[in-house]
C-alpha cells in the first residue's frame, strides 16, 4: 500500500508530502527501511510472504527530494528522526524499529538517538560514520578505501558544495531516462559480490532507480543526500548519545562505505553489536537484510526485558 502522508517541519518548516509503502504483515513488528544513496522507498527489501511469515510490518518511504517525495532544501541527516515520527503518528504507530541500509544508515542512527522511546532498537547496513570536529581530531580517515566517484562527490561537499549542482546535471544528463546506466557509474568500486547479487536482482535496481530518480527534480535527492552525509559540521546529533541497542553490519571487501567507518561507529556507539562479514560488500546488505530483520527485532525486546 501506497500513501502520501503530509508532514510540518524539516530545515524550512514546512508542509511537505512524504511517500510511503507498506508491506509485510499488517498487525506485525514496526519496521521503518530507510533506504540507500540514491534509493527510494520500491528498493531491495524481503517478499511479502517473507514478511507475513516473520510477522514483520515493513514501512519505507522516499526521502526528500527522491521518487515521489518533495524536496526539503538544506535538510540535515537529524532531520529524518522528525519525518519519520510524522509517518508514524498519521499510521497511528507508538513504538517500532529502525534499519537503515547505506546512506539510510545514518538516518537510522538519527532515530535512535532522537526518537526514543518510540524507536526500541535500530540497525545501520554499510553504513557511513560522520564527518564532525570529534572524529577529525581523533585522525579518522574517512575517505581512507573509498572509491574514486565517492571520494570527488564527497571533496565537493568539503570544497566546493556549490559545485554540486554540477555534478547533479552532470549524473542527470549522463543517465537520462536510462536509470540503467547508473550501474556502470558504480563500477569501480564493485567487489565480486557486488556484481553476483546486482546481476540476480538487475530489474529491481533498475526498478528502484527508476522510481526514485524518474523526475528531473528528483536528481536533488542525491545531491541533498551528499551534502547532508559529508557534512563537516556533523549530522546534526551525537552517536555518543545513543541509549537503545544499535546493529552495525558490514561487508569487509565493501569500497564505497569502507569497513572503518562501522569499526568507528562501534567505538562511539555504547550500545553497538558489531558483526563484520569476511568476504561480504556493499550490495551484500541487501542479501543479508532477510536475516537482520529478526536480528533487530530480538534486540528490541532484549532491551524492553532489561528495563
């Protein structure tokens, strides 16, 4: 099921549309998916029979600026805590999980550190670490392994953010239509992993990105994504301040999140289990997303015992 949910706030304060898919079971476990860089809501998730049978309400939505969400301009990664509150109060939702695969990792993280007690346990898949005055002063390499694309992107934000509009133009003319042709963008930094699981699943990525990238204006989402995720000032709240337990899971051979930044996470995150996976990559989280679905649910009601 498909909804436009109409949200106050963000970094301009205003009203906004959000689209938002549900599926799984419809009286299951609250799961907010918080999807990649670039992604929307129709990305790589587990069947609905899947779903039902672990009894799991899956809830993903498109981010600002992606598929059929508006744009909200200069939004910050803490920003996301805020709307997705708003999706659960208008689907009448009091408590739920949070997992977030890629660029949705700090975002997840951004619900666990604002949204509790309503957000019981959360997950970050490949995740990045921020870029803030902490971290730098601890000499956290944070583009140390990164692929080359990645690393010029994320330069523009430190640099030069005005010329990310070029390289949205640049990305939109290149692809076009085609949002096929994006993968071939995401070449370099592909492990063998990466390419066995893209190949197996090749129509839903080209689904996803279509849908998330299918309008001209959509192309912001990523750019607002770059700037909110490399932004140097941080993310707008402290991974220190997490209190709810937290998986961190990672491919070891992953090139455009490198394994470091969840080894960083782990060491800032009181509440963080760490499972680091020899041979696994990037694209290896959407295989692995079935089985840590359960895994983050376990963790919520581990905690809620404790209490």
């Amino acid at each position: 099921m498909i909804r436009r949910i109409s949200v106050r706030g963000g970094a301009r304060q205003s009203v906004r549309q959000l689209a938002v898919e549900e599926s799984g079971s419809p009286h299951g476990a609250v799961v907010f998916l918080l999807h990649g860089t670039p992604g929307g809501r129709r990305g790589p998730k587990p069947r609905a029979i899947h779903l039902h049978r672990q009894n799991i309400r899956l809830i993903s939505y498109d981010r600002p600026g992606y598929g059929e969400s508006d744009r909200d301009h200069g939004r910050r990664v803490v920003d996301a805590a805020d709307d997705v509150e708003a999706i659960a109060d208008a689907l009448g939702i009091d408590r739920f999980a949070v997992i977030g695969r890629s660029g949705g990792g700090p975002h997840a993280l951004a619900c666990a550190a604002k949204l509790v007690p309503r957000v019981t346990a959360a997950a970050a898949l490949v995740s990045l670490a921020p870029r803030d005055p902490v971290s730098e002063r601890e000499g956290f390499d944070w583009f140390a392994g990164m692929t080359a694309d990645n690393r010029r992107a994320y330069r523009l934000v430190e640099t030069h953010p005005e010329r990310l509009d070029g390289l949205r133009e640049e990305r939109s003319g290149a692809v076009g239509s085609d949002t096929a042709a994006l993968l071939p963008i995401l070449d370099e930094g592909l492990h063998a992993s990466d390419r066995r699981i893209i190949g197996a699943i090749r129509s839903k990525f080209d689904e996803t990105y279509q849908a998330a990238l299918s309008r001209t204006e959509n192309w912001y989402g990523w750019h607002d994504d770059l700037i909110a995720l490399g932004d140097l000032h941080g993310w707008g709240f402290d991974v220190r301040e997490i209190k709810i337990p937290v998986l961190l899971w990672h491919g070891a051979e992953d090139h455009f999140t490198p394994v470091s930044h969840s080894r960083w996470l782990a060491e800032h995150i009181p509440t963080a289990v760490t499972s680091i996976e020899t041979g696994a990559s990037h694209f290896s989280a959407v295989e692995r997303l079935p089985e840590l679905l359960p895994r983050v649910l376990a963790l919520a009601d581990s905690a809620v015992l404790s209490r």
